[in-house]
C-alpha cells in the first residue's frame, strides 16, 4: 500500500516516529475537513518536509481540490478551479536586497464563493496574457492560504505554484459564467468579496481630506444609496477614486459594478461598500421604485432598518437648531417626539424639511 511507503519514506528520511507520522496524517486531515484520504495527506506532509516521493501520482493530486468556501487559512498544497471575477491592479514594490518586486490579485469564483488569489513577482506575467480576462476559467495548482490585510482568507501562488489559464482537464459545465447580477442591498453580507447594487443616491458628501499614519495625505468621498428593498447603505470612494463621483449628484438613479463588502469602523453590526480603481458608476434613466412597509406599531421599529412608513401622534417639538457639519456647511435640524399606544420613537428632521411641519 501507498501508505505503508510513503510512511517508511519519512521516517527513513526524517527519523520521525510513525506515532509522529500519524498524529500529523490526523492533523492534515482535519485542517482539509476531512477532503483527503490518508495517503494524500502523507502525501501533502512528505512534500511539507521536503521528502522526495518518487511514485506521487496525479489520482492524488485531484484528491486535494476543493471549493472555495472549504479554504481556511495556513491550508497547503491546494489545486482550486474557478472563474475570474475581478482583476486587480499590479503593485510595485522594493525587495530587502534592493531589487524590486511585483504583487498582483484576482478574485476568484466558483459555485460556492470567491476568493482572492495573490500572485508575485514572474507569476504576474499571466497578467498579459490576451485570455486573462473576466469569466476565464482558471486552474491554480499548489496554492496556500492565509489572511490578508482585510483579515479575508487568500490564495498564493509561490514558486512552486502553478496557474493554468483555460485548463484542458475541467469539465466547463460545472463552471457557470458569472452573470452581472445586482444584490439587493437586505441581502448583502460578508462573506461576498464584490458585489453590483442599484438605486437611488439620497445624501451625497463632500470630498474630505485626511492624513495617513505615514504622514501623506488622502482623499475620502461617500454617498448615502436607497434600493428598491427600502435599505440604505454608506458607499466610500479613496483618493483618486473619489473623482469618479464628480458628475453625480442627490436623487440620480445609479448602478455600481464591482464593490467589495466591509464592517463598518464605526458600528460593528452594520455592513458599508468599498469602491476601487475597477469600480464603474453609470447613471440611468429610471424610475426609482421601492417596496414600503407600512409599520403599525413603533415598538416594532426599533428592531427596524432602511426605509419605513408609519404614524403616531407628536408629543413633543423641540427648538429648531442650527449645526455646523465636519465640511463646514451650517445646516438647520429639528427633533421631535412621536408616539402611539406601544412605545415613542425621536425623529431628527434635516434642512427644508421642516417647512411640511408648519401646519402642525
């Protein structure tokens, strides 16, 4: 059996005891979720510590593929099929010998997710290829995992990794195309690396300079973007990217392909968008339409999000009140409390809206 040589190999090669042999087949075993067999896993461990087995065989190299969403972080040795999602731009960057290096990235696509795929230095080179494009298929050979600088887990291909564009050995039919999609903002969580939404823009902010931690400065834009679900969501642009919102403006009905989900840094429940350089925004001609809730009860709206209908009684008006925003503007608010028969909730009113209160 394959086992019982690949086990005498390491402990000829190594010294290690077969207990030691075993309790790490065990350890490989639950770290691929149980996707291996035994000697795929000797298999994985051999090549780990730089044994040399002469009969490795393709039948065990297939045993490693896996779905995306099986990959957790420190995995090895992973052979992953998928589409290509989004490409990312090339980084250049100064080696510790002086000599410089490249990074770049892709999203990942297959049937259960996305992942990101990190390539360095001669491996960018696919980069160029005329077939290295959206919704190619894509093989990545002897991959390994570990988090990003977001936390996300990702894929790198070192110098023993291989990337094989439009593999001949795949059935195509277990790969759909990607369809260019629109996510509806209720459905939106973290486990999507990119999504395109739609909708309205109801608060459009300023471009607000910044300093970095290494003294340079930045630019940041965001706007405020109701979909036809009734949710609303914070939508941020980076320095040069935050010039693409120049021709936009309240109330235009917008599409954005290509945003990339992340917690927000100022509450640990709600979920924002991050746009990038492959980030596009085209404005349409369409009527924004969306679903509203009626709301009976205001006690019922405090476990409530994005936008609502509902009535009660005024209680209580307080002064109108003049603020100064971040930006500079001075902008009038009123607050007021409305109630009914199950609770009070406080509503904030901003700028001209307060001339509808004039009646009351």
């Amino acid at each position: 059996m394959k086992t019982e040589v690949y086990i005498n190999k390491i402990i000829g090669d190594t010294g290690l005891t077969r207990k030691k042999i075993k309790e790490m087949v065990e350890e490989k075993k639950v770290e691929l979720k149980g996707l291996i067999s035994e000697e795929g896993a000797l298999f994985i461990i051999a090549k780990e510590l730089g044994v040399n087995l002469k009969d490795e065989s393709r039948e065990i190299l297939k045993e490693i593929e896996i779905n995306i969403s099986d990959i957790t972080p420190n995995m090895k040795n992973i052979t992953l099929i998928g589409r290509i999602k989004e490409i990312y731009r090339i980084h250049e960057f100064n080696n510790k010998d002086g000599n410089k290096g490249y990074v770049g990235s892709f999203l990942l696509n297959d049937n259960s997710g996305d992942i990101r795929i990190t390539l360095w230095n001669e491996h960018i080179n696919i980069f160029n290829e005329n077939n290295f494009e959206k919704n190619e298929l894509v093989k990545i050979l002897n991959g390994y995992a570990k988090k990003g600088r977001t936390g996300d887990t990702e894929i790198h291909l070192g110098r023993m990794g291989k990337l094989v564009l439009s593999p001949d050995d795949v059935d195509y039919k277990k790969y759909p195309k990607i369809q260019n999609e629109f996510t509806s903002l209720k459905d939106i969580n973290l486990n999507m690396k990119s999504v395109s939404i739609e909708g309205s823009i109801i608060q459009i902010f300023p471009i607000r300079e910044f300093t970095r931690k290494d003294g340079e400065s930045g630019q940041v834009r965001t706007l405020i973007l109701l979909d036809s679900s009734g949710d609303t969501i914070r939508v941020t642009f980076w320095n040069e990217d935050t010039g693409k919102l120049a021709d936009f403006e309240k109330d235009d009905f917008i599409s954005l392909m290509s945003l990339n989900p992340r917690l927000s840094s100022l509450d640990s429940k709600t979920i924002e968008l991050n746009a990038h350089n492959y980030t596009t925004i085209t404005k349409k001609e369409k009527k924004f339409e969306f679903k509203e809730e009626l709301i009976d009860k205001i006690e019922i709206l405090q476990n409530k999000n994005g936008l609502v209908s509902f009535q009660g009684v005024i209680s209580s008006i307080d002064n109108l009140k003049n603020i100064t925003l971040k930006s500079g503007d001075e902008v009038s608010l009123l607050g007021l409390i409305v109630s009914d028969n199950s609770d009070y909730i406080r509503i904030t009113i901003w700028r001209k809206k307060q001339k509808n209160l004039q009646k009351f």
